[in-house]
C-alpha cells in the first residue's frame, strides 16, 4: 500500500535520504549508550545523557517553528545536516567519564539540528500530500524510522562490540556525509521566506493554538506515545540484569532491535485497523503491553518477547495521532505547530525518562517502573475517550 505513495518523486527520494540518516543516528547510539555504562555512571546520569536526545526540542520549539515557517526548506534542511555530521566526528573527543559533560554538548547540539530537521520535514509533507495519502506518508516515516531502528540497533551493537566506539563513529559521518549528497538532488520548491518578524510569528503561533482547543488537546494526545521512551529503563535493565547474560552492546542492540521489528510491522497489521472510534482501545492495549512486559524482565530472552509486544502498536499510535494534528491545522501554521508538539512530545519522554532514572535511583523495581508507564496509556485512553473525541464529534459537525 507504500509503493503508490513513493511514485511520488520528492517523497521518494526523501525516504532514502531518511533511512540513511536515521540509521546513521541509531548506529551510533549503541556506541554512546556502551560508553557510558563502561565509563560506570550513575543511573541518573544516565538518564541525563538520554534525556539530551529530547531536550532541544522542548528548548527551541517557539523558535524552531517560526524558523521553519520563514526559511527556504532545502538550503535549512542541508545545513541541518551538517551540524549532525560535524556533531557526529565531535564524539570521537570522548575519552573517559570525566567527558560525559561534553559528551551531553555534543549530543544536545546534534539532537537540536535533528529536531530542526524533522520539524522541517513534517511540515514539508503536507505541502506534497494530502488526505490518506499524507497519512501513508506519515506511516512510511514511522517504518523508515522503525527499520532504522531495529537495523542500527542490532548491527551497530556488532560493530561495536567487534570495532569500538570510534570506528562506529567514523562510518556514521560517512553516512551522514552521503545522506547530504543526495538531499542536494531532491527538487524542493522553495516558495517562502516570510517578511513578518521571527517574534511575531512566535507569537502568532502560541495564539492560534490557544485558539483551537481541539489542537491544544491532540498534541497532548499525542505527546502519551512519548511514554515509550525507553531507552534509560533498556540500559539500567542492562546494567543490572542483562550484562551477565550477554556483552552489554549485543543485549542494548537485540532489545531496541526486537522492539523497532515490531514497531516496523506494527502498520501492516494495525493501521488499517484503528480509527476515531477505537482509538482508545489502542492506547489501553499498550498500556497492557508494558505491563506483560514488566513480568519478563528479569530474564533476557523472554525480555526480548515482551519487547516485542511493547513495539507492536507503538508506530500506528504515533503516526495515526501525528496525521490528526496535521489535517486540523492550517498550512501556514504548521511549522509552528509541528514544533510546538515536538516540545509537548518531548516534555513527556524527557519526563518519562529522569523518572525511571530517579525511581530508580530511589529503590523502585524496574519491573514497578514498567506498569506505571503502562498505567500512563491506560489514563490516556481515558483522556481521549472522554475530552477528545468529543471535541472531534463538535467539530465535525
């Protein structure tokens, strides 16, 4: 059902030049989350160097999405590019735990040019595609990114274990170096830039969603499937289960790539499935999920199953709530948007990860930390089947 959507010449070539790079982004993950838990950090400052990978999008939303608005998309978007790759080549400077400072700069900068990117690229997808077709365009982002995800994962944890940090590095840039190459082929037409003023169109964009409740309410809708970020309660089940079982990049690698598999395949099998109607059960069903999961934890492989169940629904859930904020909102203000709801997103995996830091810093079990995020999708099921849905139902008539 993806091949008539990538007909489309611009779509196409920007789905090759987003598997290049976020496979490149995911690759070198399993080299930066090795290092620390090498170096022996605190669970809390583990949990800061993941939260580095959300924090810009909460700090430079205002700003990011009237610079979106303004700029000409292709010249922005390379630039973006740039900054990851020369971030990229900057890790190779970290030698040991008192680096880890610098290692949070590096990645701050780099996850900033990248939420720049992707803010860029979500509003240039309504400008190419509309109704289903947009929400095909959104689904294919998401298994892009999912793909990525299982293969970066999995073969960067291999390179890692069998070449270092450094090389891991190194082919990292070259990816992004190639993805640059090639974005500078794709045919973008560039019709802006806007002469109203960088903070007037800030402020334009915080009143226009303050205006429209329906989306101030979607993007916290939206923001739940942040609830999945993961990533600090992978590496403390790692460091206190798993690394006895297996080398600690191979156990961080199987688990987010058994996790992104499912969120790959997710779609094929969902998508087509969820509505406005069942929106809800969706969003409980993953709640139940985390909660099968917590019970697995303590044993790598049946892990591995669990994650898998936690990945299934996940992607569906993202683009489904992502298409809904795009079809109620005006072109012209969907760069603002757009970032405004990375920061909302962000806010909550930013959140949802210093909590399992600090939970367990504190003495929580990791499989207690588990069933409260699932918890957290059940309270959102609730929240969408008695305050958005009804807005839905208003608006549409």
């Amino acid at each position: 059902m993806y091949g008539a959507i990538l007909k489309n010449p611009t779509i196409r070539r920007l789905s090759i030049v987003q598997f290049i790079a976020y496979f490149g982004a995911w690759f070198s993950n399993v080299a930066i989350y090795t290092m620390i838990l090498e170096f022996g950090v605190s669970p809390i400052v583990n949990a800061l160097v993941v939260a580095m990978y959300s924090l810009p999008a909460i700090l430079l939303a205002p700003m990011s999405g009237a610079i979106v608005d303004k700029l000409p998309f292709k010249r922005f978007m390379i630039a973006l590019l740039c900054v990851e790759l020369v971030m990229t080549l900057m890790f190779l400077l970290i030698i040991d735990i008192s680096d880890v400072w610098l290692l949070m700069l590096f990645i701050f900068i780099r996850m900033s040019a990248a939420s720049l990117f992707f803010t860029a690229e979500m509003s240039l997808l309504p400008q190419i595609v509309s109704g289903k077709d947009l929400r095909l365009a959104n689904e294919l982002h998401s298994i892009i990114w999912s793909v990525c995800f299982a293969l970066g994962m999995a073969i960067g944890g291999i390179v890692t274990q069998m070449l270092g940090t450094s090389a891991v590095f190194l082919i990292d840039a070259f990816l992004f170096f190639t993805a640059i190459s090639l974005f500078s082929s794709i045919y973008i037409k560039d019709v802006k830039t806007k002469s109203q003023k960088l903070s007037s169109m800030i402020k334009d964009g915080f009143v226009y969603i303050k205006s429209n409740p329906l989306i101030m309410h979607l993007l916290l809708l939206h923001s739940s499937v942040a609830l999945t970020s993961i990533d600090a309660l992978i590496n403390l089940l790692t460091d206190f289960h798993y690394k006895y079982v297996i080398a600690i990049p191979l156990a961080i690698g199987w688990m987010n790539a058994t996790r992104a598999l499912a969120l790959m395949i997710g779609p094929f099998f969902i998508g087509k499935i969820v509505n406005s109607s069942n929106l809800h059960i969706v969003l409980s069903l993953q709640g139940v999920t985390f909660i099968f999961w917590s019970m697995l934890q303590n044993n790598f492989y049946f892990s591995l199953i669990g994650m898998f169940f936690v990945g299934f629904l996940s992607t569906t859930l993202w683009s489904y709530t992502y298409t809904m904020i795009q079809e109620q909102t005006d072109k012209e203000y969907l760069g603002r948007v757009v970032a405004y709801n990375d920061m909302i997103f962000m806010i909550v995996a930013v959140a949802t990860t210093m909590f399992i830091g600090v939970a367990s810093k504190l003495g929580m079990p990791l499989w207690s930390i588990s069933v409260t995020i699932g918890l957290g999708f059940i309270v959102a099921s609730l929240y969408y089947l008695f305050i958005v849905r009804k807005l839905l139902v208003v608006h549409h008539c």
